[in-house]
C-alpha cells in the first residue's frame, strides 16, 4: 500500500486538486507541505490532534512539514466556523502562546537538519504595505466569489466585520510566501478551510503563472476533530499541566462505541490490519479497542511512562485494581480540617470537584456523589483525618469525576 493509499485507507483525505500529481509527491517524498495552527491559546488542543499525527505521517514517508504559527493571522481572527467575533488578543499573549505551540509540536514532529521547518506568518504579514498589498494581491481576489465562500457564511448572518474579511486574502498570501521561499507545493486543512486554501494555490497561478506548482488537499473531518476537543468542562487539550495524562487518557477511553474504530485509523500508527481485525469486536472487547487507543495517544502526546501510570489509574478507578496512585489526587491540608473531620462539602470543594460549596450542595442532593465506594445521601456527611491515609479516599462526583483525596503530611 502507498503512503497516498493508506491516507485514504485510514479516511484522512476529503477533496483535493491535481490527484496524479498529488500522489506522486507524497509517495515519492518529494512534498513540502504546510498546515497553519493559529495561537488562540497557550496549548495545543485534540482538534489539532489529527493534523499532527497526518505531519509525523507524512514526515515518516521522506515528505518535509512546515508548521506555520499564525502569529499574523491570529492578530484578526478565522472567522470559519464562528458566529461571533473572535477575542483580540496582544501581540505578547500571541507570542506567548506561540511559544508554547513549538515546544508542543517538537513531540510530533522532528524539526532537526532541516527535516521540518517551524515558521511564523508574522515575519512577513505585519511588515506589509496596505497599498502594495491591495494591487499586489487584492486585484486578483473577487468579492463576489469570496462572499459564497462557506468560512463566511455563519459570519453574514450577524454581520462579517472587514477585519475578517481579510483573514482569507491573509491565508492565501501564506501559502505564496511559503510557495516562494522554502518551495511548498502542498497545503493541508480542514474541511472547513477549503474556500481559503483553494485562494491560496488560485494566488499562486495567477501571480507566477499556470505552471506554478501549488497543490491542495483537505483533511477529512478536520471540523469533527474539533468537535472532539470538546467535553463539558471545555477542551481537551495537549499540555499536561491543564489536561493531566490521566484526565487526557480518560477521554478517549470514553469514546463513542462508534466512534473508537475511526479514531484508531485517523490517530494512531497501529497497522492498519490490526486494526481491520477489531472490526468484528463486540461488548467487551470493544472496552479493550478504547484501552488500546486510549493508550496509543495518550504515549503519542504524554510518552509511554505516563501512558502506563494513565491506563493503571483507570483500571484501579474502574476494573477493581487495587493500585490507586495513579489516579488524580487532591491534597488537603490539616488546618482543612475542624477537630479532626471535614464534611463532603468542603471536600468536593477543596478538591475541585465543585466550585462552590452550594454547587457541591446540589451534587450530593441529586446523588450524585460518592466516597469510597458508597452514596452520600447527607450534606452534613463528615470523615475523620485518619480515613484519608494511606492511598486517600477516592471520592466521585457524577460518573466521571473524581479525585484520589489524601492528607499532605
């Protein structure tokens, strides 16, 4: 199977231009390829999980990435996908956060000797000439055609602002400077990106002619992938100090029954047979097909170790193991403690399992709430000192969160 063949296999490819062309770069190593990340916030997020994996992929099969951080762009905003106006950010929590994009894509991608390139759009977006921009690149961009472009649409309906207007000629203008400078050929993005990227190759034709090589490809389910960044508390993201490993384990362990089979395919390199084979699993084994992707990612984003003290947390929490101290802990301190006890309110407090003791209230009253193992059913529930030594006291709150409470000596 080619390079070209198992991305489709695995269905990361949507729509693309040039298909021959397309496939002889990537089977052959011969593409140099870029997908924009831009930095709306201090951690990469599993939205962008899948265009990582499809870099360290491409990269794999002799192909050279180019990560492009928005640092330009992010400065006015992608309205695809949105129906409001995004925040303006400084140009220092931009940096900040680029950043801390590029310490987190080193563990995907190898940026030695050349093998990638980490570049950034603001080293040429923020030096351009408004005027010169506009003869140069404007003249060749219909307002007509753009105003049906899909990235626009939500926008039309409460009002698309100028300065988001531009996000696409900004874009396109990406994929021309990197076309020019470092000989990208190839560009990839989400579905929902289409109308932008198809900008960016038409810029490229028409300012260096019909023979200029510029391809463009779309990842499949790119938007769903951001969809599954998502949880009730908000997204699920790569940096271990706001997603633990074990927090980040427990997410895709709880994917969808079917849903589990396509992420195996989409973000893991598991071979693609062994995968097949899990096809026919059913019941149980699927919980084992989730274990198994569960681990993969979480050793992929966190490494092995992590993702091993991850899954043995999991199995203590859920399949009667008995080895608690790789759950998630919560630390109380003496002074916590009033002659000796604290009640459930403070303790889903102090652990973060609620945010308020009327909300940590509301919890216990709806049953929700369990300590060691049993319900509590009264707001005024207290536990002494003692019974949070050793392994602590795992408390729960809903099916899906708990803490492994201990006292700190």
């Amino acid at each position: 199977m080619t390079v070209f063949e198992e991305l489709k296999a695995r269905g990361l490819l949507a729509q693309l231009t040039d298909e021959e062309e397309i496939k002889e770069l990537i089977n052959n190593g011969k593409a140099t390829f870029y997908i924009g990340f831009d930095p709306t916030a201090d951690s990469l997020h599993v939205g962008h999980f899948m265009a990582l994996c499809l870099m360290k992929r491409l990269q794999m099969a002799g192909n050279r990435p180019i990560a492009l951080l928005g640092g330009g762009t992010a400065m006015i905003g992608d309205p695809s996908g949105r129906s409001d106006l995004r925040q303006m950010m400084t140009e220092e929590t931009i940096q900040h956060n680029v950043e801390c994009f590029k310490k987190q894509m080193s563990r995907f991608i190898d940026f030695s000797e050349g093998k990638a390139l980490l570049v950034n759009n603001a080293d040429w977006l923020l030096d351009l000439n408004y005027v010169e921009l506009l003869r140069e690149v404007g003249v060749h961009f219909s307002v007509n055609r753009m105003l049906t472009a899909e990235c626009y649409k939500q926008r039309m309906e409460k009002g698309l602002s100028f300065l988001e207007f531009n996000y696409m000629i900004m874009q396109s203008y990406d994929f021309f400077t990197l076309f020019q400078k470092y000989g990208c050929n190839m560009q990839f993005g989400g579905d929902d990106q289409w109308s932008n990227m198809l900008g960016g190759t038409e810029l490229i034709r028409r300012k260096l002619g019909k023979d200029a090589y510029a391809m463009t490809i779309t990842l499949l389910l790119n938007s769903e992938g951001n969809k599954m960044g998502k949880t009730q508390k908000g997204a699920v993201w790569l940096d271990p100090n706001k997603t633990s490993p074990f927090e980040f384990y427990q997410y895709w362990r709880n994917v969808g029954d079917e849903d589990v089979l396509k992420c195996l395919r989409m973000l893991t390199f598991l071979p693609l047979e062994q995968i097949e084979e899990m096809d026919a699993w059913e019941g149980s084994q699927l919980n084992q097909a989730k274990e198994i992707l569960a681990f993969e990612l979480t050793k992929l984003v966190h490494g092995e170790e992590e993702a091993a003290k991850a899954q043995e947390g999991a199995r203590a929490l859920f399949s009667g193991g008995t080895d608690k101290t790789n759950m998630p802990t919560a630390e109380l301190k003496e002074e916590d403690f009033t002659d000796g006890v604290i009640d459930i309110l403070g303790i889903l407090v102090k652990s973060g399992l609620n945010a308020t003791r009327s909300e940590a209230r509301r919890a216990v009253e709806q049953g929700g709430v369990m300590a060691a193992e049993e319900k509590v059913t009264d707001v005024k529930a207290s536990y002494a000192i003692e019974q949070f030594a050793g392994e602590g006291m795992v408390i729960r709150r809903g099916k899906k969160n708990y803490k492994r409470v201990i006292v700190k000596q």
